[in-house]
C-alpha cells in the first residue's frame, strides 16, 4: 500500500468519526441545505417578478419566499395537526387511567398469585413473566418521554434552521464560491452548473 493510498483512508477515517461526533449537527445543516435549494429559485422568481425599478431587495425576496413557504406548510398541515393534537390529547387523557389499571392489574395478580401454592418451576416462571411486564411498562414510559424530549430537540432546531437557510441565501454567491476554492480545477465547470 503506498502512503498516499495511506493518507487517502485515514482521511477517509478521520472524515467518517468526525460525522459520528457531529451526528446530532448534521440535522440541521441537510435540512437547511435542502430548504436552500428548495428556496433559491424561489428568491430569484421574486426578484425577477418585478421591473428593476420596484425589484425587492434579496431580504425582502428571502423573507417573502419563507412566508410563502410557510405558508404552503401550513396549508399543508391543516389536515395533520388537528388529528394530532387530538390523539396526543387523548393519550395525555388516557394514560393515567392506563397505568392506574396495569398497577391494580399487576397487584391483583400478584395478590392471587400469592395465595396458590405452584411447584418451584411454574413459580418461578410467573414471577419472570411478572417481572418481565412490569419492565417493559417501565421501558414504554421512559421511551415516551425520550421521544417528548426529542420532539423538542427538534423543535429547536426548527427555530435554527431558518436562521442557517436565511444566511445562506443572502451570501448565495460568497458560499459558491467558497465551496469552489475546496473543488479542484478540474471538476469546478461541473459543480458550476449545479
């Protein structure tokens, strides 16, 4: 193996763990990265839209292309939202009269169970099975919870994304070309075009 084909897979390497450190970062960033391309042509139609004598600025262009954006999403959702917060509001209604009913359910069986006199085997096969139901509501209960915080990580990150995506359509040039200088020479006419 020659040291350049070395330098190439430990860079490959160092590439690979850096993305598994910035993991929970990379969210954002594709999102924005989709939303940009989703947006720019967007901000160009407004631009365009008017004679150059009343032509918008790019702010005003990137403003009202997320306006209409968000306003597209929230025609969109209309439909979804509701039902949504219904079943969540059910699930928030439900759920102490759920696990009320699992803790009688499992007193009760532990009561009964406690009355019969079963050969060692079979006691012991109740007892894991017991053991084993109360885990798993345990295990339900905390990966709710994990998803309820998750579901505000994300709500986080739905507030930096359109911060990332607004700057990155007003320095659309100054990005490209940035991005060129890391391209070599050869392949910059393609990802031009782009």
């Amino acid at each position: 193996m020659s040291s350049k084909q070395i330098i190439r897979l430990i860079t490959l390497f160092l590439f690979f763990a850096l993305l598994y450190y910035i993991q929970g970062a990379l969210f954002p960033i594709v999102l924005s990265l989709v939303l940009f391309y989703g947006l720019n042509p967007l901000v160009h139609l407004i631009q365009k839209a008017f004679p150059k004598k009343f032509a918008p600025g790019k702010d005003i262009a990137i403003i009202a292309s997320f306006i209409i954006f968000a306003l597209l999403c929230l025609i969109a959702f209309e439909f979804i939202i509701p039902s949504f917060t219904d079943e969540f509001n059910q699930l928030s209604v439900n759920l102490p009269n759920f696990i009320t009913q699992i803790q009688s359910a499992i007193k009760s069986s532990q009561q009964w169970y406690s009355g019969i006199k079963l050969p060692a085997q079979v006691d012991q096969a109740v007892a894991e099975g017991l053991n084993k139901a109360f885990n798993y509501i345990v295990v339900f209960i905390q990966q709710t919870a994990m998803n309820v915080l998750g579901i505000l990580t994300q709500f986080i990150s739905l507030i930096v994304i359109p911060v990332i995506v607004y700057y990155m359509l007003k320095d659309e040039e100054k990005l490209t070309e940035g991005i060129l200088k890391l391209i070599p020479s050869e392949h910059k006419e393609v990802l031009r075009t782009i």
